[in-house]
C-alpha cells in the first residue's frame, strides 16, 4: 500500500521496482492511495498501465493517516506492506521484510534503517 502526496519525480520508478522486486512468490497487489496532489503525479498514475496497480485519488487532503485508511478498505492480501514513495526504503529490500512472516509466522514486522536485518522476537 502506497499513501501519494505530490510524488512526481519519484512514482513512476518506485512503482517499476516495487513490480520488479522480489516478493518471495508471493502475489503482488499495489494499493496507491493519492491524496489530492497538486502536482501532475495524479497524471502519472493515470497514465500506468499495470493490472496488479490499482489507484485510488481522494477529493481533498485529509493528512496521511485518511489516506492510509483509504487504502486498506481496498486491500484483499493476507500480508500488507505500507510504502513510501519517495524511495527511502528500496523495494529490494522486500525479502528481509517478509522473510519473518514465511519462516516464523510473524504477526507484525517493523522494518528500521537503524538496526540493519536483524530478527527481534517480542512475546507477550
């Protein structure tokens, strides 16, 4: 799931590498929620083609958090990924996020460029 504001010089290669990564033979379904850009990205998005992309573009900027919500109304996946656009995160990096919910049936899993790959178990 991809929240979109204003993401112009980013959307159209995030959106190639996220077709193009690897995601452990998993099907593949990218929700991008725009919300009310101002700039040409609702253009962009209009203009892809690709049927495992589906965008959906609010009427009025709520923040991120509306635009997230917009999104999951859509998503029908066991598993979701939330994404920036702006390219922070790499979209290579897929395997080491799904790798805990295949291998150690995982609830969650949050991903920090502060603590590099590492596996941490949380029981409660």
């Amino acid at each position: 799931m991809v929240p979109v504001y204003n993401e112009k010089n980013s959307i159209e290669e995030f959106l190639n590498r996220i077709l193009n990564a690897d995601t452990c033979g998993l099907e593949l379904q990218i929700i991008v929620s725009d919300n009310n850009s101002s700039d040409v990205t609702r253009d962009i998005l209009n203009s892809f083609e690709n049927p495992k992309v589906k965008c959906l573009f609010r009427d009025q900027n709520n923040g991120k958090g509306a635009n997230i919500k917009n999104a999951l109304k859509y998503a029908e996946g066991d598993l979701i990924l939330f994404r920036d656009s702006d390219l922070e995160y790499h979209p290579e990096n897929f395997p080491n996020l799904l790798k805990p919910f295949l291998k150690y049936n995982a609830d969650v899993v949050y991903g920090s460029r502060l603590t590099g790959a590492k596996i941490t178990k949380i029981l409660g």
